[in-house]
C-alpha cells in the first residue's frame, strides 16, 4: 500500500493516506475538524479548499464540480471541493474559510 502526504494549511497537519483515498477520509485519521465537511456530495461549498500544492494529485474536478465552484466565486482553477477529491500523489491544500 503506498501512502500519500496531504498537508492541511493553516494547521500545518500532514496526513499520510493510501493513495486513491477520499479526502473525506481525514476525518477518521485525526480527531481535530481540519476540513469542514458537510454534504459530501459536492453541494453545499462547506469543504472548499485552495490547492497550493499538487493539484494534478487530487485527480480532475467534473463540470457539475467547477460549475458550483464558479457560483461561489472560486473561479482560477486552484480550488476544489474536498468531499470530491481522491489523493493520488502529495498534496497541500488550505481551507478556503481561511483563504
């Protein structure tokens, strides 16, 4: 099983996940709430993350995904709705509420 990084800004957390996992999986490897998921369906924009770091690793976001980036104003191609997003090399990403 080879494992990927995913650093988390602004706590400056680095999760070691399989690669392939959901980022939802965050949840289950620590007890603090770094990403604030909500739906995990990618409709409701409480997971929205600016990808500083590795944006090809989290795999390629679909239209209806960029479609509801756009209605929030989190348009330029490094944001990401986190409940969407497969880890697939190193990451870094920042929570968008801090952004």
């Amino acid at each position: 099983m080879t494992l990927k990084k995913l650093t988390i800004l602004p706590a400056g957390t680095e999760i070691l996940l399989p690669a392939g996992s959901p980022l939802t999986e965050v949840e289950y490897e620590t007890t603090q709430r770094l990403i604030p998921f909500g739906c995990r369906s990618g409709s409701c924009g409480a997971c929205v993350v600016e990808v500083l770091e590795g944006f090809g690793s989290l795999g390629e976001p679909d239209d209806d995904e960029l479609d509801f980036l756009e209605d929030l104003g989190r348009t330029g191609g490094d944001h990401r709705l986190a409940c969407q997003c497969r880890l697939r090399g190193d990451a870094t990403v920042r929570v968008a509420d801090d952004i």
